[in-house]
C-alpha cells in the first residue's frame, strides 16, 4: 500500500483547514492516493458537514483498512475555532504539534511528503514557543541545517517562475551581513537540482545583484563585485550553468519570458514580490535541503476571511500536485 501524504491543516483559527478540505476534494477522487490530515478531529468532521464536502474522513484510530482520507490528531482536543479568538494560543500550539508529527512521519518512513497549510509566526511565539518560519522550524526538526525556500507558479499564460532565497526571514537592514558566499552558493546548487527534480531539459540559473542595478560597478555597493560575483563564477567553473548577479528588476523579466529556468534572490520580498504578482493564487512553497518532500501553499492565514467558505484551495491544490510530483505519484 502507498505511504500517505501528510498535511497539516495549519493554524485551526485561519483558512488551512478550509483550503485543505477543498484542496482534497478536488484531488482525492483523481488517483488511489492516500491521505492523513494532522490537525483537530472534531474540527475537520465539522468542517466537512458545513462546507458540504462529504469527504470520506475517518479517524486514523479507528479507520477501515481501505481507508484514504485519515485524521491524526497530534494534540489535545480544541474547542470550536470558531469559539476561539484569531491566532489563540491553543490553536498555534496544535498547529505546531502537527507540524512535528507530520516531520517525524517523513523521518520514519510513514509519510510520502508533507504539506502544510498556513500558520501565525506572530501567533506561535505569543503561545510561548520560538519560531521563525515554517521552513526554519522543519529544517530544525530535521537536523537539516541551510534549507532554502523555492517559490514557484505560472502566470494565466502558463509561463513558470522559479524563484529560490539565499537568505528569508530577516530585516531588511540585516540582509547584507546575512548574504554570504557559502549561502549563495547552495541556493544556486539546490535550484539547480531543483530543475532537474522537475524533469526540466535544462538548468539555467540566474542570479540577483543585492544593490539597485546589481550595485552598479560598486557605485551603489560592492557586494556583487566582493561576494556574489566570485560565487556564480567558481559555480560555473564547476561546470553548472549560472549567470549573474543581474540587476533584479530586469532578471524577472527575462525570467518570466522564458530566458532562465530559475532564479536565485538575495532576499526574501526581491524573490517573492514578481513571484506573487504573477501566480498569487497558484504559487507553491517548496523547501529544497530536507531529507523528505515538504511543500506548502504560498499564503497566510487569512484570519479575516476565515470560517466564511470564500478561501480559494488554488495555492494548496498546486502544493498537493507538486508533492505527488516529486513523489512520482500521478
């Protein structure tokens, strides 16, 4: 029997458990996959009668044997999030309890990939826990040190933007420091590999100047002259097929014309601004450098949208195609 895929419905008081349920209503009947959802049992069979999706949901305890569509609960039971304010604290803690199962699932075998749906950064730590990101907090449970984030998606002409982040998570006024050579050089190493996961003919990465106009032959700083530009020239001396650092705001251009398989971006609103404005709704996250398959929808929790049945499962449905994709499932 195939290993399931896991998803994590995310943070119990946004739109993840609604966009999951959505997402597998449209994708389960495809194929034989199986499924296990980590998350709140009562909260996803409640959600499951409102929408009127009529999933096949059991509980993984007590679950027939031909089973595809399970529910793992990973923490103590929650009251109705609906009863619960955005962000509460309980609804953080079970997100993070499921996004430690749904990682030690991969690490054991148990699982085929993981998807998560959205949290709250701000809503975790307020509940007593360190975290950065998601990506961070995976790379952490994995012993994976340096994962790199990948954005990609299509525009409405079908026109691919692959977009991986030397660095993510930090102020802007610290990026500079954090733009170092041994991290520029696995985000060229892993979108380059990334590309041939996805079976592409070819694997041509450009890379992004930090400064305006790729700093300009240093009269706008030197990065690219001292740090980048060493970097993508011993990349290529190794034989890999790397241009740059180019001036962002013509990189993606290029990029989306069709010139470069994927790109390599300093930070993380240089990557992900292009990369929202032509695939907002289908834009997938895909965490490069962990020992296991591990994709997500590119989007918040969208607190002011939830429990209103109006959250669009474009960005999760992607995320489901592209882990049974690296999967080699259908």
């Amino acid at each position: 029997m195939p290993k399931p895929f896991a998803i994590t419905i995310g943070d119990p008081t946004g739109i993840g458990p609604e966009v999951a349920l959505k997402a597998l209503a449209r994708e389960w009947p495809a194929d034989s996959s199986r499924y296990v959802l980590l998350g709140d049992a009562p909260t996803l069979l409640n959600l499951n009668r409102r929408l009127g999706l009529h999933l096949p949901l059991h509980p993984e305890s007590n679950a027939p044997p031909d089973a595809r569509l399970t529910i793992a609960s990973p923490g103590p039971p929650l009251p109705d999030p609906a009863s619960l304010p955005p962000g509460a604290p309980q609804a953080a803690q079970s997100a993070v309890a499921a996004l430690r199962e749904g990682t030690r699932r991969c690490l054991e075998g148990q699982a085929a990939a993981l998807v998560t749906a959205p949290v709250n950064k701000h809503a975790i730590i307020r509940s007593g826990q360190p975290f950065v990101g998601q990506t961070e907090f995976l790379s952490g449970l994995a012993g994976s040190p340096n994962p790199v984030m990948m954005l990609l998606g299509t525009d409405d002409r079908g026109r691919w933007l692959r977009v991986a982040l030397v660095t993510t998570h930090l102020p802007l006024r610290d990026v500079a420091e954090h733009v170092t050579p041994g991290k520029i050089s696995r985000a060229i190493d892993l979108a380059t590999q990334a590309c041939r996961h996805l079976g592409l003919p070819r694997q041509r990465v450009a890379v992004c100047g930090l400064n305006p106009h790729a700093g300009e032959g240093g009269e706008m700083g030197t990065e690219e002259l001292t740090c980048i530009g060493p970097v993508v020239q011993t990349a290529r001396a190794r034989g890999l097929d790397v241009t740059g650092p180019l001036a962002a705001d013509t990189l993606f251009h290029l990029a989306a014309q069709g010139h470069f398989d994927a790109v390599v971006a300093m930070y993380h609103d240089q990557g992900l601004a292009p990369l929202k404005l032509v695939a907002f709704d289908t834009g997938v996250n895909w965490t490069l450098g962990l020992p296991f398959i591990r994709t997500s929808p590119d989007h918040g929790t969208a607190y002011d949208i939830a429990g209103r049945n109006i959250a669009s499962p474009s960005s999760m449905l992607s995320a489901l195609h592209l882990a049974k994709q690296l999967a080699g499932r259908p």
